[in-house]
C-alpha cells in the first residue's frame, strides 16, 4: 500500500498508506493547481484580500467568509459553480495553499497538523499527542502489523496500547483478526507513534 511519500509529497505527520486519509480520491482535479491525482475535500483556502492585501483564510463551504485582519469580505476566486466539497492535492496542502483542520486531544495544533491530512474513521478522528507535539499516524492497524511491529508478541503489544476498551472485545477482536467475518472491523484501531520517545498510543472504534 502507498503513502504519500511514495506519490512524491512526504507528509511527516501521515506516514499510514494514503487509503487512509479521510475522503481520499485519486485521479481527481485539484481546484488550485488544476493537476489530476490523490485529492482530499478542501476545507480552508488561503486567498488575498483585497481590502488589507494579506492571506486569509475562507471556509469552502461557504465560499465566502470575513478577512481575520480586516474583517472585509472575502470571497473564492475559483470553482464557481463547481459542486461541493471541493477537492485540493496533497502537495498543495504542503505547499500551504489550503488547510485541514483536526479534532485533537489536545487544545493547541501545531502549524504542521495543519498541513497533514485527516485520517478516516467511522465515529471520528482524534489526533493524539504525546510530549505536546501532535503524533506521526501510522494507519489502522490489523493483527499482522501488530505481529510485525513486535514479532512474537503482537498480542502483547495490542491489549498493552489498547485503551478504553472492554478486555473481552480487545480478545475477541484479535482472534478475528481485527475484522468481521464480512470483512468490517469490529474494532478499527488507529496506531500514532511520537515523534520524540517512539511510544506508541491508539485510538479505537468500536462497531
């Protein structure tokens, strides 16, 4: 499975297969740059006012919004009549040309989440932490990455990061292999790795 790295736009934060990133699509239009690959739904643009001449922020789904300077109006200068969501390109989200915002167990995110795509989750995202620096999120993690990440002992390493979850679930999840007999997760299990002390922590779903 390919990350963004391998598409030739490192994402630091974001090193799980691109699959992952919510609302990724490939061989869609970018609205800014015009150039067709793996598109995510925009959520804020940077675009010039007119008033103050600086950048600011305009929510797409109003394609319009108040300059955070000036509070003059801004509008969209592009995809007029295109319908929502709009979609940008992963490298100009890192070029900073639009922005995703995050729900965060934490308050304050760094300028760098903002340039990191949202992960895909059925009852929503919550980016962790760990030394009040957002975590490199490494994908939804199914019994053989467990297995390979701590080889002999992947069962160890799951219920020992596994957190707020009944025993009896992280148990018989395990021996399904992190999925239903249909193919669904029972329990989807999102892995984050710090970047200072390489701890591991997750985030989980429970079907």
């Amino acid at each position: 499975m390919s990350t963004f790295a391998d598409l030739g736009v490192p994402v630091p934060l974001f090193l799980g297969p691109h699959r992952y990133a919510e609302g990724a699509t490939d061989g869609r239009r970018c609205v800014l740059c015009d150039r067709r690959g793996v598109c995510l739904p925009l959520d804020d643009v940077m675009v010039p006012c007119d008033a103050c001449g600086g950048q600011t922020r305009v929510r797409t789904r109003r394609r319009s919004d108040t300059c955070h300077r000036c509070a003059a109006p801004v509008t969209l200068p592009f995809a007029s009549g295109v319908p929502l969501p709009l979609r940008g390109c992963v490298a100009c989200l890192r070029a900073g040309r639009w922005a995703q915002s995050h729900v965060t167990e934490a308050g304050v995110i760094d300028a760098e989440l903002l340039r990191t795509p949202r992960y895909a989750t059925f009852q929503g995202e919550r980016w962790l932490f760990c030394h009040d620096l957002p975590m490199v999120y490494l994908g939804e993690w199914t019994r053989p990455d467990f297995e390979s990440a701590r080889p002999g002992a992947g069962y160890d390493l799951f219920a020992e990061i596994i957190r707020d979850v009944d025993p009896a679930t992280i148990a018989d999840a395990w021996e399904h292999g992190l999925t239903l007999h249909h193919g669904e997760p029972d329990l989807r299990v999102y892995v984050f790795r710090c970047r200072h002390c390489a701890t591991l922590r997750t985030h989980s779903d429970c079907g």
